[in-house]
C-alpha cells in the first residue's frame, strides 16, 4: 500500500519575489503601528528617510505562512486635513511610492530611495479613540487601496466598558476589521492572514462619500476637474483629489494653479458656488460632516456595558496574559518559567539522578576486569549508565516539561517577549524553547532548533546553543566551583556565559549579513496539555538518542578504556602540553580529562581526580588554575553527540565552523581570564 500524501491546496500563486506585496502600516501617532512591526520585524530592520529628509520609516520582510510581504511602518499621520511637511511627505509616498508625477518633479526634495508606493494598507486605530481615527479611515478609503483595519488596543476599550461590534463595522467599512492587542501579540496571525488575501484578491473598501449635501454642492467642482490632463498630472484618485481641493489643500491648490492655471478661475467659481449652499465655510462643512459621520459609524458599532468579565474563565485567563505578555511586567512570566526549568535541572533532576544512574553506577563500579574483552564490556556498561545518566533525570523530564508549556500556550508568549531580546542575538524568540532545554542537554536542543527553523537563523541558534552549559558542564561547575570559589565565582561563570553568547551571536550576525524574514508569533488560547502530543513531540526530540548518541557513547567509552588500559594517557598528555601547560596554565596530567571530556563531559571531573590522584586538588590547584579550567570546559565542544546532531542536522561545514567558534571561543576566553587573575596573584 502506497504511503498517502497530504495535499495543501494554495489559495493562488505564492506572493514572493517580485510578486512580494509592500504593505504599509498607517496611523495616529500611539495607536500601535510601531508595536506590530516590532512584534513581526526581522532581526535586520531597514531605515530610510522619506524624500531624503524628514521622519523615517521602518521597512523588513515578513513571512506570512508560504507567502511574504515587505512590511513598512510610516511615521504617523492622523488626516489628510491641515497637513504639516511632514505628514505630506507620507501622503505622497502612500500616492505614489517614488515615482512622483508631473506635478511634483519640479520639488527640490526628491525621493532619495526606492520605495514601491504600497499594494495593501493596515489602518492601526485606537479602539479607545475609535471616533478620531475612523475619521482617518473615511480618508483612506478614497486612495482606491486594499484596506485592512488593525482595531488596536483591545483590553483597554474592554477595561472601559467599551463593546465594539467588530462584524458590523467591517461591513460598514467594506473592509476586514481585525481585534488585535499589538503590545501582546494578539490578532496579529489573523490581522496578517487578511492583508495577504487581500493583497491576492485585490479588493478596495466601499466607497465613502460625503453626505448628499455635500455631495451636492461639490458637483460643479468636480465637473471642472473632469479633464483628462488632471488625471495624468496628478495621478490621484478623483474623489480625494475633489475633497483635497474642496478643503482647500495648499499643496494641490498650488500645484493646480502652477500646472492648470487656465482653470482656477472655474474652480474658484465652483468653491464659491458651493460655499453658497452651505451654512459654513466649505473647508469646514466637509470636515466637519466626516466628523459626523465617523460618530455615527461609531454610535452604530459600539455600546457601553457595565461588566464584561465574561465567563469565570476568562479572568483568569486575562491574568495569565497580563503576567506572560505585559509590556512593563510581563518579563517576570518569563522569569518565572526560567526559574522553574533551573528548578527542574537541579532539584528534580539531581533526585532522580541518585534514585537512578547514581545507583547503576556504584554497581557496576563493583566490576573491576583485568581482561580486555573485560574492559571492553565494562566501558559498554559504563556507556549505558552514561546514557540513562543523560536521558532519565536530565533530559526528559526537561523535555516534557517544555513541551506540556508549549501546547498550553504559555511557550508562545514566553517567545512572544523575548522576541526583542533575541534579536540582538540576529534570532527570534521562537528559539526560546530550545535554549531551555539546552540547560538539560543541548542534543534535543539542536533538534528542537531544526525543527523550528531554518536557513541563517538554524545554523546561528545551533551554534549558541553550543554555548549553553548543559547539566553536564553545570555540574562540574557547581562542584568544583562551588567547593573552590564559592557561589559569586559560579555566578560569575555563568554570567560569563551570557556574556560569550551575546557577544558570539553578535559576531555571527556579521558573518551571516543576510537578515532572515520576520515571523508572526501566534499567541494561541491557553489550553491543557493531553499527554498523547505531549510524548509524540518528546519522542521527536529526543529520538536522536537512540540513532546517535548512544552508539556514540558506548563507542566513546570503549575508545577511552582502551586507550588507558593500553597506557596511551602519558602520550596524550604529552600531545596536548601546547594546549594544557602553555597556554591554560595547568598541569600536563589534566590533558586526558580534557580530551575525553569530548566524549563524556560528566566523566570530566571523575578524571581530573583520577589524573591528579586525589579529590582534595585545592591543594594541587591554585585559584587560578580551577577557574581556568572550569571556564575552558565550560566553552569548548560540549561533546561529540552534539557534534553528530549537528552534523546531521547543519551538515559538515557549517558543523565543523561551530566546533571551530567553540575552540576558539574555550582558549581565547580561559586566556582572557587567566592573565589578569596571574597579575592579581602575583601583585598580591
């Protein structure tokens, strides 16, 4: 029987390449234009002046499922009446991109770059202050653009008392309204799932014309500007041209005077005629009936209610989202699921460590063979122990954990936060999860890591997760550390350890220039982890145990007993004297430890006391010595099932470069240690 394939259907051809959307976020400053690009942008953010001068805008590439767009955030604009400079600038960039057209060739300030005027427009509005900035949405109806409404702020109308009949304005609009909580992440999958189609589908809102009144009187008007020549010189669409015009714009005024001056006398003519007919003056009839009429969309759409906390679940849920997702505190969310994963390494893991590989060890420790098929048979039982050292208290209780967070939701809002933190590191926090996990081992980090991403951003992760010391490394620094210098010197090596991460994905970020696309977080409902997906996504991420690092560990096991059952550790010592005594500063013996801590690190420490005869080397060791070595082991290659990971997963190149940057990393950082605590020592 055939094997079954699953068949997505597309909606249309992928809009990528040159088929790639510009979609331009406009908006009051504050209404949350600049808190969606962030919560979207890549790593790498464009910058560039409008015209050459005045406000900048913000411009990335975004990965909207199988299609991309290029995002871009203007600065804001909050009408199209009474316009400073600047907010000019913007209106003609959303008219005409960098093409400019007659009427605006013979300004001195130019377009200064390529700026393609944008396919589709997200109008951020402010659900509390929904009568101002739908005031905008009338306007930006007329530039014959897909829309998109982004109602922003969404707790806070809430909080207020606020309901807003969502449906209802949309259909109002004739344009797609999307709730969204932009500082939380919310709505934004939805938000960006309709930008896309209608990008595809290429839909205009309904028409928004003033009232009859008004209608009436522009008539003359808009009769004088029915010449073809208008059209082509300006390239406007006729009605805003005609309410730009009726509201006494300076710029298009001049420009209709400079271009057309045959034809102000009419257009003078056809504004007094209409003014004629109104109680006001026309500039302020016409803004004055689209105050109106936003209020009355705004009376038609919303309601006050007393309460609306909903059903009991939903205030807890509320709760939950405050603590994991605000912008002030929700960092202690964060924190406080680190500290629970620190938690689980060195407690719950360390419990279950002696109830169960502790005990394998000390009974298979019982078998002292003298024969080498003897040896070879203890180093296969010693591999093993090794393994379920790794897997049962280390690895999937860890595992699990993280996995249970993420199909309750609480994993995605973690990732949502540190979204911005990791992007100093060239990634995004979508990597969250597996740098946790790398606290317990980093082979189902680097699984977890080629499962979730790919291109720069895989092979970047990869290769700082090989930084993150795994329960191994952690626990040779807490014993030797802890006994040695105490709990500010392990606290210092651990900082230390963020500090090369940071440092090291700076310096990738060099390497790998190219800026991946930005990515929508989704911000899922919360929901109770089932244990069947619970242990069908464990299982992927740590199956690589069985495939690859077991029969590495055993092997591993088998190459070091041999090699010291045949005497071959006084010529690996001696191999490794450039490495261990000129430039760590440490005594040639230690060369064994730590060329097999490659294989094994846990077995690192149980070496150092074997190579130096006694488990008291405070009193062969100096301070110096035991930090040096302590932050060398801490950096180099973690071992070499992480290096098979990575070979399967980044191939043998990009593998061999991380082995490489941890090398290099081990010996320039213990250097970097070690010089200054001998000056200390000597000056002292």
């Amino acid at each position: 029987m055939s094997p079954q394939t699953l068949a997505v259907p597309l909606q249309g051809p992928m809009l990528r390449g040159p088929r790639r959307p510009r979609v331009a976020l406009v908006g009051h400053a504050g209404a949350g234009k600049s808190a969606i690009f962030d919560a979207v942008s890549s790593t790498v953010v464009g910058h560039e002046h409008l015209a050459g001068e005045g406000p900048a805008y913000q411009e990335c590439l975004v990965e909207v499922g199988l299609d991309q767009i290029s995002l871009v955030d203007l600065p804001p604009i909050g009408s199209f009446h009474d316009l400073d400079d600047a907010q000019r600038v913007v209106l003609k960039y959303l008219l005409w991109g960098d093409c400019w057209p007659a009427i605006a060739r013979h300004e001195s300030a130019q377009p200064g770059s390529a700026f393609r005027a944008p396919e589709v427009l997200i109008h951020v509005v402010d659900a509390t202050r929904l009568e101002r900035d739908l005031e905008l949405s009338l306007e930006l109806s007329l530039l014959g653009r897909p829309l998109v409404v982004a109602l922003n702020r969404m707790d806070e109308a809430r909080a207020k008392g606020i309901h807003i009949n969502v449906q209802a304005l949309a259909e109002r609009l004739g344009s797609p309204v999307v709730p969204t909580i932009a500082l939380m992440g919310m709505g934004l999958t939805p938000l960006f799932a309709e930008v896309v189609r209608m990008a595809r589908e290429k839909v205009c809102p309904l028409p928004q014309p003033p009232s009859h009144h008004i209608a009436e009187s522009l008539a003359p008007l808009n009769v004088v500007l029915g010449e073809p020549a208008i059209d082509e010189a300006f390239r406007v669409p006729r009605p805003l041209l005609l309410m730009q015009l009726a509201e006494n714009d300076p710029y298009f005024r001049d420009e209709l005077a400079t271009h057309f001056p045959a034809l102000m006398p009419a257009v003078d003519a056809a504004r007094r005629q209409a003014e004629a007919s109104l109680p006001r003056a026309l500039a302020e009839e016409v803004h004055a009936d689209r105050h109106h009429r936003a209020a009355q969309l705004v009376e038609s759409v919303t309601r006050s209610v007393r309460h609306l906390g909903g059903p009991g679940g939903e205030s807890w849920r509320r709760w939950l989202d405050e603590v994991f997702l605000h912008p002030r505190w929700g960092l202690l969310g964060s924190l406080a699921v680190f500290a629970l994963v620190l938690f689980m390494v060195f407690e719950v893991s360390a419990v279950l460590d002696s109830l169960t590989s502790a005990r394998l060890a000390t009974w298979v420790g019982e078998w002292q063979p003298d024969s080498t098929t003897g040896i070879i048979g203890r180093a296969v039982a010693d591999g093993l122990v090794g393994l379920i050292g790794i897997v049962v208290p280390y690895m999937l209780p860890l595992v699990i954990l993280l996995v249970a967070l993420e199909e309750s939701g609480i994993m995605h809002r973690v990732a949502f936060v540190a979204d911005r933190g990791f992007h100093h590191l060239g990634l995004h926090g979508g990597v969250a999860a597996p740098f946790l996990i790398g606290l317990g081992c980093n082979v189902p980090a680097l699984s977890a890591v080629a499962a979730s991403t790919q291109g720069r951003d895989r092979v970047a992760a990869s290769i700082l997760i090989a930084f993150v010391p795994c329960s191994a490394r952690s626990a040779i620094i807490l014993a030797l550390g802890g006994k040695y210098l105490g709990g500010l010197g392990v606290f210092a090596i651990f900082i230390l350890t963020l500090l090369v991460i940071a440092v090291a994905g700076h310096l990738l970020s060099r390497r790998y220039t190219r800026s991946g696309p930005g990515l929508i977080q989704e911000i899922p409902d919360y929901t109770l982890p089932r244990w069947r997906p619970v242990l069908t996504k464990t299982w992927k991420q740590t199956r690589d145990i069985l495939t690859i690092v077991t029969p590495l560990l055993i092997a591993g096991s088998v190459v070091m007993a041999l090699l010291v059952h045949y005497g071959a550790d006084t010529l690996i010592n001696w191999t490794l004297t450039p490495v261990t005594v000129w430039w760590l500063g440490l005594p040639v013996a230690l060369g064994v430890p730590i060329l097999f801590g490659v294989l094994r690190k846990e077995l690192s420490l149980l070496m150092v006391f074997q190579a130096l005869g006694t488990q008291e080397i405070g009193t062969l060791l100096t301070t110096t010595q035991i930090v040096t070595f302590l932050v060398f082991l801490t950096f180099y290659v973690p071992c070499v099932s992480t290096f098979a990971v990575m070979l399967r997963t980044l191939g043998r190149r990009e593998a061999f470069f991380a082995v490489g940057i941890s090398v290099a990393a081990a010996l320039t950082v213990s250097a970097l240690v070690r010089l200054p605590l001998e000056l200390f020592d000597r000056l002292v």
